[in-house]
C-alpha cells in the first residue's frame, strides 16, 4: 500500500465543471424546443397550404365566323282547303279518291238533295202566286185611278188601291228572290275542286247523311303542293339572327343523305307565351311532288357568331336550386362566383347569353367546396390539380 497522499478536487474546478454542465444541458434544451418549434410552425404551413384547393382555368372556347342552328320544321301545302257541303242531303256520287290530281272545277262528288228540291218546288210556287196577286192588283189600280176623274170613287180609295199593287209587287220581287237563293243552293249539289291540286283525304261514301255547313263532316281535303311552306318554331336567344330573305337546307329521315332548300319569307313576329319560341315560315318548290305535307323535317341555319360570345365547357358550370353560376378568379387568386344565363347548351359546352366577359378567368372543375371569398392555388399543370400538389 503506497503512502502517498489523496489530492482532493478544489472547490472552483469542481464550480466551474457543473457551471458548464449546465450550459451544455442548457443549450440541449433550447436546440430541441427550438427544433420541435420549427417543426410544428413547418407542418402547420403546410397543412394551411395543404387546404388551400389547387384549380385550373377554363378554356374560352371559340366558334368559327358562323354556326348551323337545327330546327325541328313541319312541311305543308301551299294551299290546303278542307271541302264541306253547303247543302244537307245524301251522298249521291264521288268521282276521286285520295291521291289524285284535279283540276280547279273539276267535280269531287254529287250530293242528292230531295228536302232542298222541295223547297224549290214551293218557292217556285209562292213566286207564281205573288206573280198574279200583283196582276190582278195592277189592274184594280188602274181602274179605279180612272173612277177618280168621273169622281165616282175618292181619290183615297184610288190611292190604297195603288199602294196595294205596290205591296203585291214587292212580294213578286221577295219570292223571286227566295226562289234564287235556293237556285243557287241548288248549285252546291255538285262539289269541285277550288284550285289545281292534290286530294289528300276523303272522308264520305255513297249514302252518307251530309249536313250543311260547319257541323257537317269535311268531305274532301285538296292541296296545292306545287310549292310547300315549312314552319319552324325558333327559339328566342336566335330570333334576332334570322331574317327574310336567308337561304336555308333540311332533309327528311325518309330522304338519307339528301339535301333540299329553302328561303325564309316571313315570321310571326310574336313570341309564344307557352315555348318562348317565333314561328318560321320556309318555302320551297315542289315540281315533283316529292315532298309530302305534313311531315317532319329537320332545318338548318347558318348564321354568323358574336365575336363577344362566350363559349364554356359544361364542366365549368355550378348549378344549385336558385341558378347557375362559375366560379370566376379575382385578384389575389380570391374567388367570386358569378351568376350566368345560358344562351345555347350543346351538350359538352354551353353558350353564356349574359353574366360573363371574355376576359373574365373562370375555374374549370371547381371544387364542391368552392365559395365566394375562398382563395386558392393555380395550377401550372394539369396533374397537380389530380394530386392536389402545390404550384412551384
């Protein structure tokens, strides 16, 4: 065992060694506070960032310098008349059926009429007797204007013997008229074609009962259709865009691949109440009569585009139950959403009538969430908009 003595720390080495202890745990201390810090203020930057939507712009989608409008259209005759009889009776005879061609006057059919010969009869009859009621009238009147002169009889009794051949006169002329009146009745036994045309239906048979006028039956229908008129309803938003006078084609299914046209001659210029649509009238020769009345055809306009219309595509629409709206990107990238009207809905895209510019930045896809006020991030490329990354 060594005699040599135990040195012992002094006091100030062993202050000065914890002194520095502390510094150094110190400084372990602050570097980790000062590290989860950073840490937290770095993943609260990023969720914030995280929460900001990443959008990207619509396209304006641009039209050439005109568009084709297509309209459903209705082919009819030139002139349509509806024949009815004039006369009660019977159907005594027709001579054409439908689909064939007649000329003006030419006889449709022949109605027998025995009450309307009766009533001849009798007219004829009534005109024979007022006849020699005003003869014998006549004669009265000049005698007794030549009793006068003798003053055998008052010159009144004179005078209502004249007044009386007067009356008897005037109802010679009432029943010839009467007896006229159904002369010319008598005319509308037989029934003719009013104009050159077509008969497309025939709607009686021999032995029919006819009633006259409006409360009868119609008989036969005759069309003109050397030349057809086209009606199409337009609808408001391309009102203003057609005129009279402009060149239009349509085509029928029964007709594929075949191409016809027609000029624009007039229109209502009323709106309908009920569709919000004018009424179009189209015409277009006919010389073969291939085209029949009554069909469906469809018509196509080709009218110039505004070069201030704004063309979008439909996934840029927002749609609730008050209206519809875009979300437009204000400055700052805040979002406004703007209430539109659309003009023309083609599907894929749509028309703005009013609401937008063409200037104005709209978002296409906008998020379910999106509201006014809300900012957001554009996206430089498509597939961070998919992966819901940040913009560099």
């Amino acid at each position: 065992m060594s005699d040599a003595p135990v040195r012992t720390p002094k006091r100030r080495s062993l202050v000065l060694f914890g002194t520095t202890a502390l510094v150094v745990a110190g400084v372990v201390a602050v570097s980790g506070i000062i590290g989860r810090a950073h840490s937290e203020q770095e993943l609260t930057k990023w969720t914030q960032e995280q929460a900001i939507p990443t959008v990207t712009l619509a396209e304006h989608l641009k039209g050439g310098a005109s568009e084709v409008i297509t309209l459903p259209g209705t082919i009819q005759p030139y002139y349509k008349a509806s024949i009815f009889s004039r006369v009660p009776g019977y159907l005594k005879s027709w001579n054409v059926d439908i689909g064939a061609h007649v000329k003006t006057g030419q006889v449709l059919a022949i109605i027998d009429t025995p009450d309307l010969d009766q009533q001849l009869d009798q007219a004829k009859a009534n005109l024979a007797s007022a006849e020699a009621n005003a003869k014998l009238a006549q004669l009265t009147a000049h005698r007794w204007a030549a009793l006068v002169s003798s003053q055998s009889v008052s010159q009144q009794d004179a005078d209502q013997r004249t007044g009386d051949a007067a009356v008897k006169q005037a109802q010679v002329l009432a029943a010839q008229a009467a007896v006229h009146r159904i002369q010319v009745l008598e005319g509308f036994k037989t029934i003719t074609a009013p104009f050159d045309g077509v008969v497309t239906s025939r709607d009686t048979d021999i032995g029919a009962l006819i009633n006259a006028g409006g409360n009868g039956r119609e008989l036969f229908t005759v069309s003109d259709m050397h030349r057809m008129r086209i009606y199409v309803s337009v609808p408001q938003a391309f009102v203003s865009r057609l005129k009279p006078g402009e060149q239009a084609t349509f085509d029928m299914p029964q007709f594929p691949g075949r191409t016809f046209h027609a000029t624009l001659v007039t229109t209502a210029n009323a709106v309908s109440d009920a569709t919000r649509s004018m009424l179009f009238e189209l015409q277009t020769d006919n010389p073969d009569g291939l085209l029949p009345a009554g069909v469906y055809c469809e018509v196509h306009f080709t009218v110039p585009t505004s070069p201030d219309v704004v063309r979008l595509p439909a996934t840029a629409l927002i749609v609730t139950n008050h209206a519809t709206e875009v979300a437009v990107l204000g400055p700052n990238n805040t979002v406004h959403l703007q209430p539109i009207q659309i003009g023309r809905d083609e599907g894929d895209s749509v028309e703005i009538a009013s609401g937008l510019a063409p200037e104005d930045k709209v978002i296409d896809n906008p998020p379910e969430t999106i509201e006014s006020g809300m900012t957001v991030r554009l996206a430089t490329t498509p597939s961070q908009v998919a992966a819901g990354g940040k913009a560099d």
